[in-house]
C-alpha cells in the first residue's frame, strides 16, 4: 500500500497550492494531536476511546491520501468488544513511525516560496 495517494489531493485542489498547503499542515497538526489522544486511551484501556480516535484518524488520513496511516488506524477501529486488542501498543508505535514518514513526505512537498510549484505533487 502506497505510504500517500497524491490523486487524492490533485482532484480536491486541482492546482490550488495555498489551499492544498492549508489542509495538509491542518491535518498534520490535528493528527499528531489525535496520534497523543489515542496513545492516553491505550494506556488507560479505554477501549470505546480508542475505538473513536482511530476511526477519526482513520477518516481523516484517508481524506487527505494518508493511505497507509488510514488503514493502520482502521485496524485500531476494529477493536474487540471485550477490550483492546494484544497489540494496540505496537500498532500505536508502527502509527507514529508511519505518521512521521506521512508527515515528511507531505512537507517535501510543499510549495516552493518563489515558484509556487510543489516538489512531489502533493
């Protein structure tokens, strides 16, 4: 599975960098805040928490191409009624690190202050 789907971002801004730049750094920002919400929600066993900040991180990740990091957070919404899955912690860490490489790979490429163009289309 492709780490970032950059079409995704290409249909919805159809060439509109400055817009396109916005929604990125929002959802790099929101979703390092939702990666420290789940985290606390894991320690603390919360499973209906989890189950929520998975499915919001999720939706967003897909929403902006974040391919990857969607699906490693789906299997978070998947968690067992009776409580959380063996490896919720692991699946957090591989989170993060797939987080940092999504989040990399989006500032890359963004806009260039003179040209207005992006480095890898994203």
């Amino acid at each position: 599975m492709p780490l970032v789907d950059r079409s995704i971002l290409d249909a919805a801004f159809d060439g509109d960098d400055h817009a396109r730049a916005g929604l990125v750094a929002l959802f790099i920002s929101t979703a390092g805040g939702t990666l420290g919400e789940l985290a606390a929600a894991i320690t603390a066993g919360d499973q209906p928490g989890v189950a929520r900040l998975a499915h919001t991180l999720a939706g967003s990740c897909a929403a902006v191409g974040a391919l990857r990091l969607s699906a490693l957070a789906g299997q978070l919404c998947e968690t067992p009624a009776g409580g959380l899955p063996a490896d919720a912690i692991r699946t957090h860490s591989v989170l993060m690190r797939t987080f940092e490489m999504t989040a990399a790979t989006f500032e890359s490429a963004q806009p260039a202050a003179a040209g207005g163009r992006t480095a890898a289309g994203v």
